[in-house]
C-alpha cells in the first residue's frame, strides 16, 4: 500500500517543556507533506524525523494561539536559506496573512519562493479546503477560544487493481491497461463487450485521519468523523480537572474518548497534554476505559494508517 | 567571588542543525540573569540549563536576523503564562519595536507585565545602555549587513574587604562596618582618625565579558575590549572560507583569534559556527595557532568568570 504516515512532531500544550514539544505534526502521504501546526521548534523536530522540507508543500494551522504557531517564520526563514523555489500554501484563519507579511518581509527577506496564504473560514462547518489526485482535506467545526478548526484528510480511493487473468485471457494490450483501471471496459475483435467491473476488482477503500485540537468536547462531530481510521484528540485535560477543561475550552481525556467510540474509529490518538502531567498514563487509562483503542501520542512517534 | 558566569544556550549560525541552537545566552550575575540574543527554542535550552524565568530582567539582542531573535515572542508568551508581573526590558535596534507589538498583542494577549523596549543606537559607537548596583552595559561597534552591535559586560568594583584586626583592635562597632566598605573613614573616643584605606584593603578587580556576533573583522576594536576576561566571538568560517566570510560580514576563527590577541583578553569563546562545518575542530585549530586560549562554545557550556 502507498504512504500514509503521521509524524507526530510535537504533542505538549501551551507551556513548552523538556518533555513536549508544542504542537506540530507531519502527514506523508504518498511521499507528499502536510503539516499540521506549526509551534516553536518544528523545523527542527522534522529534522530529527528525517523530513525533507523540499517535500513540504501544505500548512495548516488549527488556530492562532502561538504553541500552534510560533515556528512558522523560522521554518520559512530556513526554507529561505536553503533556496526553495516551488510555492508554500499556508491555510488559517484571519487575521494570520496580516499579521505574517510583514514578519515574513522583515526576516525571511527575498523569500525566493511564493508563499500563498488561504483564509479558514470561521463558521463551523464542514468545508472542501484543498483537493489533489489522492487526497480531499476538509475542516472540522471545533469550539475554542478562538475562531478553530480540525482537519480530515481522507484519502481519494485508489484505482481499482486489473483482474490479470482476465487480460491474458482476452489478451488485452499492456496500453490499454490504465485506460481500463480509470473505468473503460473492453470489446474483442469479435465484438463481445467486457465490462470494467468484469476486469478489474476493487481496490482498498480510501484511508482516513482526523485532528482535532484544540477544543471542548463536541460530541456532535461523531457522524462527521464516522469510521475514520485514525483520530488524533486533544486530551489536555483528566477526569478530575473536568471544570478547568470546560473553563479554557480543552477537552478531557475521556471526552476524547467518548468521541472515538460514538464515531467508531479505529484507533485514538490522544495529546496536547497539560504540562501540570508529569506522566500521561492517567489520560491513557481514562480514555482506555472508553475507548480501548488508545495510544499516547510522543514527540517522534508515526502513525501508520 | 560572587557569580559572574555565562551560559551558551545556542552556538550555531542562520540555519539550524541538530547540533547547534540558534544564537542565545545568559549572563548569570550575582543571581540576575541577563539574555543576549534569542533565537528559536531559548525558552527550553534555558529549562534546560536550570535557568529561572523569574530571574530574567534585561535581554539585549545584537541585531534583527531571525537566528537572533525569532524566540522571542514565544518566550514572552511562556511568561505571560506563568502569570510574571515584574516588567521585561528588551535592547534592539529599530524598526523591532514596531515590528513586536502587533505580535505581542495578538500572540500574548493580557500579558500581566509591562515590555519594556528601549532602542539602541545605530551610530556606531561605545555607548553605555545599562546600569546597576554590580554591572556597566555598553555596546560594542560591529560591522554587519544590518545596524549590529556587540555587548560589554563590565562588573562594578566590589567593595573593598575590611580589615578584621583593625576592627577589633579600635572597637568599632558592627553597625558601622557597612559606612567604613562604602569610603568612610573612623575617628576614636580619643579623636584620632584612621582613613577608610587603614581599615580596609581593596577588593579584586570587577570582572568583564564582551559578545562579539555578528560581525566581520573588526580590528579597532582592540583597545575597546583590551584586557577583558572573556571574549564570546562569533567564528563562522574557516580560513578557506575567508572570500564567503568577506561576503557575508562575517568574521573567520583566525580573525577571531587575531582580535583576542591583540586586546590581550584572558580567554576566547568562538560561536556562531556555519552549518557547513561537521566538526568545528578545524575552526579551533586555527584560531589556537593565533590565540591559544581559545575554547570552542557548545550549547549547555557554562563560562565561569
């Protein structure tokens, strides 16, 4: 199967420390990267994960507070410095471009390279943000602070796979092939018309992966991210700091883990951690409790889906 | 002797390796801590090091290159969070004023404590910028691609030692002992007078540290930072390298070593490494034929003066 792999870059809340990281993570897919979050240090987390920057193409930030943020100039400084030409599209909500330009113009000075800004809508609701030949990104209502959205890569379906024996029987040329798995049929010499379906057999169904941080719970998102393979949760806070999670708009872990299991995923990721846990094993067994396919996500960590 | 050490936080140059942290450093003076330069991830090498937050007053940034300054914002959003109320002075050239605020606003919203910036002049010049009870700030002309200047850190005289035995043997009271440090002199009940030099002997001499990044070869500067203890000197390439350092105004180890030498300084620190050396050992190499005390800077080192 093709690459589909998260890199989990960083999974700490607000207050950095010598165990988190700010938020940060790298999707690579099919050898392409999409960034999710950007806070301080990211250029060099994916730099211990072994991530090329000339892969990067995509940015998108949940929201505006600085620990999903701050590290964006320096990684566009470096991207600067080491010559990048091809295009950066930044996706997040107003007023970032505003803010970035002259930012990105002071410190980043001759950027050889265009960087793209695009707006996040601020009403919550589900929109189509970017699209390419394998993948559709679309964003997921949240509640926070501020104007926040999660993001749903959902991976375009592969081509169906070609039924070999059917193309030896009725020796079908090898140029004819792609033509048939992009859903033409075929008609012998003779005139007998074989259908697609009758050539090919369908491939796995598209993979899918979810992030959500930052928010309060929102069990109404459970149809919406039904079935996905692999959900990515905040879970900045346990059980018994409930009040101060519904006060600063985070969610605890066993909220996390209530979604998960309405909207019947496959496995749950949970992070942005308080920094007041010194050890998350608390929010592992919380959630678990709910949701037994959990994991803690850490610094370096990849998902594979 | 009281505390007078200097801590490298960051050592690399523009480009950011996993071996090196953009350029950053406290002072640590009689349990004041004072930042020089802040480039991205100060605040955790700072954790790190087991430097106080609440410790940090005064933090003076030689020049507005992003590998100088660009963790900045994030730190003051960590302060903000632990809820600081003493205010922060930040030195740097214009425009960075201009440039923070909208950041500060918007990224560190409600900070409890006042930011205080205080602009440093683009002549170059020797100018005293900071002032207390134990230390002389001023700044050091430098040559560079933008308005640059370097810091010298110069330690007040301590105040002399008393002389016990004099003490003793005139019945001078405790409570007088404080007035006799600060230049008084003591008359006896029998009115004879003994000067402040009888009953005290001079205490050593203050202790000084000059930052010198970045720059290119600045010869003049020799009787300015003659006799200093330590020299931090930004070494960024190699002799081979000398037409690229020209380019850049950036200075080689040789030139580095050349200036210690000539200013007669007890030791030199060299920093501010290119990403292109794997080991900087060539770079020591060169600059000890020159000036043989001479150590290379490394993130966690601790300079004691």
């Amino acid at each position: 199967m093709e690459k589909f792999e998260v890199h989990i870059l960083g999974c700490g809340s607000a207050l950095p420390t010598l165990r988190h990281n700010p938020s940060a993570q790298v999707i690579n897919l099919r050898e392409k990267l999409f960034m999710i979050d950007c806070g301080e240090g990211t250029q060099l987390s994916m730099r211990r994960n072994h991530l090329k920057f000339s892969k990067l193409s995509h940015i998108f930030l949940s929201h505006l507070h600085g620990d999903h943020v701050l590290g964006l100039v320096p990684l566009i400084s470096t991207l600067s410095l080491l010559g990048r030409t091809q295009p950066l599209h930044i996706y997040a909500h107003a007023p970032f471009e505003e803010l970035m330009k002259p930012w990105i113009d002071f410190f980043c000075h001759s950027v050889p390279f265009s960087v793209e800004f695009h707006t996040l809508p601020k009403d919550n609701a589900l929109h189509l943000i970017f699209e390419d030949r394998s993948v559709e990104v679309h964003t997921i209502p949240l509640s926070h602070r501020m104007a926040s959205c999660g993001f749903l890569f959902r991976e375009k379906a592969p081509l169906p796979h070609i039924r070999r024996d059917m193309i030896d029987f009725l020796h079908i040329p090898v140029y004819e092939i792609n033509r048939i798995k992009q859903g033409e049929g075929w008609t012998t010499e003779e005139g007998e018309f074989y259908p697609h379906e009758r050539l090919t057999y369908p491939a796995e169904r598209g993979r899918s992966y979810a992030y959500c941080s930052d928010t309060s719970f929102c069990p109404l998102n459970a149809p919406l991210l039904s079935g996905v393979d692999v959900l990515y949760h905040e879970a900045t806070f346990s059980k018994a700091d409930g009040p101060r999670a519904a006060q600063t708009c985070h969610s605890t872990a066993e909220q996390a883990a209530t979604l998960a299991k309405n909207a019947a995923v496959g496995r749950l990721v949970i992070g942005h951690y308080s920094s007041r846990y010194e050890d998350e094993t608390l929010l592992l067994n919380e959630a678990s409790e709910v949701f037994p396919h959990t994991e803690l996500a850490s610094e370096g960590m990849v998902i594979q889906l």
